[in-house]
C-alpha cells in the first residue's frame, strides 16, 4: 500500500466514520495481506486472537513476548455520555453515491484490564454497492481505553479486504517493561495516547462550552499522529436519517511529524444533548467529500 494511502485511511480512522472514503482510495490500490484468524467478537476477553500478528509502524516501537495476561472482568458504572450496550449505526456518501458504506459503533460493558478500569468499544464497516461490487470489504476495530482518560491500553484490527484477512492486537506500553500475552504485539507510545476509538469517545467526553481545543497524541495500529480538535460552531443545525439535531461542530486538525496535513479536512458533529451523540462526520478530500451521517442511535 503506498504511503498516501495508508496516510488519508489512518487520518479517517481518527474519526472514525469517515472511514467509507479511506476505503475509497484503497480500493485502488491495496496490497496482497497474509490471510490469518478470523475476528473476534464484542465481548470476548482481551489478549487476541490466534496467530495475530503486526508489522513496526513509523514512530512507534514494538515488541513481542510469550508470558500470557489474563483479564479480570468487571462491570462499573457507565458515564453520563456513553451507555454499555449504546449502538450507533452510520451511513457513509461519497461525491454523488449515497450509502457506499455502513458503520456501526458499539460500547461494550466497562471492565477491570491489567488493573485498570477500561470500556471496549468496536466498531464494524461493510462496503454496500455499487462500491462493494468492485470492492468487498468487512472489517472490524475493538478498542480497550482507560475508563477516567480514554488513553488506549489495547487497539485490535481484524480486516477482510478483497479477501484478504490480516489481524492485529496491539498492547499499548510508554516504557517497553511491560509483558505482552503470546500473540499480541507491544506498541511503544508516547503517555496519553488514544486509539481512533477512544479519541471519538474522549471528544464526546469534552466540555465544549467551557473548552475552545483539545489535543491528543492517536496511533491508529501503524503510526503515531498529533490530532488537535477545535470548537469551530457552538450550535450548527444537522439534518440526517436519524433526525434534526443542534451540534457542536469540531474541526479536527492532524498533524504528522509536526506538519499539518492539508490535503483532508475533517469536522466531527456532536448532538448538543447530555449524550453529546455523534451525529455526522465530514472528511473533505482532494478527489470528493465524505459524509458519514447517523441513522439510529439505540441500547440507551
């Protein structure tokens, strides 16, 4: 895959939804993977599927071992923004087709991991035509983020892509002392980073009638970004399926190696609503627009 195209599918991935349109450069150009295990499914207790694997991404130092961790689960208090079991379902457009991809995003239950208090958040992505007729993707991102910060502890990617399955479970560490279980790869970050999972969750966390910009190192599973977001419209008028919303509209600004990428432009729209939903994304790129709207938001 070419660095362009891994650039424009991870600054996506920090939002999360706009996800579609990084599908729509790969289409294009994506590289033969390894088939390996299949995904696993929310809920599941962390440490990865069999024969996961990863390769050392720019900026980031990883490592494996073999001393295996086991999870203790344990249900905690939800917060005031975010519910286990809430499903958020999405549609993505691009340019002029509608639905060329769905989006769904789901909070799983909050959970004592490696003794820290944690949510599990997936979300899941399927091509729909006439994008899927020419390319066929179902992929699948859980995240395990610390509870108080939504700093990343674990990052899983289980893609199937053109028929083409890689899995990846990556175990976040700021000293490299700590010992991964078998089969899950050490990712050596700096403190506070988030995962794209986590970072749309911690947005939705922000007080943004009190707060103008937030910052936050991201690594999306192969490289480390700096994302800063900012208040851009305290009270925008949204339209999607899922109704007429009130948002605050966040500009998202990514930067790699300290340069500001220029050539996408993203905004994140969140319901102003004690819930503050994530009600529609936009991703303006060089070739077209992305627009990943909310259709449902249920399990509340």
């Amino acid at each position: 895959m070419g660095k362009r195209i891994i650039v424009v599918s991870t600054v996506l991935a920090l939002v999360v939804g706009a996800v579609a349109a990084g599908y729509w450069y790969r289409a294009k150009d994506v590289e033969a993977r390894p088939a390996l295990a299949p995904a696993t499914g929310l809920g599941t207790d962390p440490g990865g599927p069999t024969n996961a694997k990863t390769e050392p991404s720019a900026g980031v130092m990883t490592a494996k071992n073999s001393v295996p961790a086991a999870p203790v689960v344990k249900k905690e208090p939800d917060t005031p923004w975010w519910h286990a079991g809430e499903t958020l379902d999405f549609s993505a457009s691009m340019a002029k087709l509608n639905n060329v991809a769905n989006l769904q995003i789901r909070t799983g239950e909050r959970r004592d991991f490696l003794g820290k208090s944690v949510w599990h958040m997936q979300a899941v992505a399927h091509t729909e035509n006439p994008l899927r007729m020419v390319f066929v993707l179902d992929d699948q991102f859980d995240s395990y983020s610390e509870a108080a910060s939504m700093t990343s502890v674990q990052y899983e990617m289980h893609l199937n892509e053109k028929g083409q399955k890689v899995d990846t479970v990556e175990r976040m560490t700021t000293t490299g002392r700590e010992v991964p279980p078998p089969n899950v790869t050490e990712a050596r970050v700096v403190p506070g980073t988030r995962d794209p999972l986590g970072t749309l969750q911690y947005l939705r966390s922000v007080d943004w009638s009190k707060t103008q910009e937030v910052h936050s190192w991201v690594y999306d599973g192969r490289k480390l970004y700096d994302v800063r977001a900012r208040l851009s419209n305290a009270a925008e008028s949204v339209s999607v399926p899922a109704g007429d919303f009130r948002a605050s509209k966040i500009a998202i600004h990514v930067f790699d190696n300290g340069v500001e990428m220029k050539d996408a432009l993203f905004a994140l729209y969140l319901a102003n609503t004690p819930s503050r939903t994530p009600v529609l994304i936009e991703a303006g790129l060089p070739v077209a627009t992305a627009r990943v709207e909310l259709v449902k938001a249920s399990g509340r």
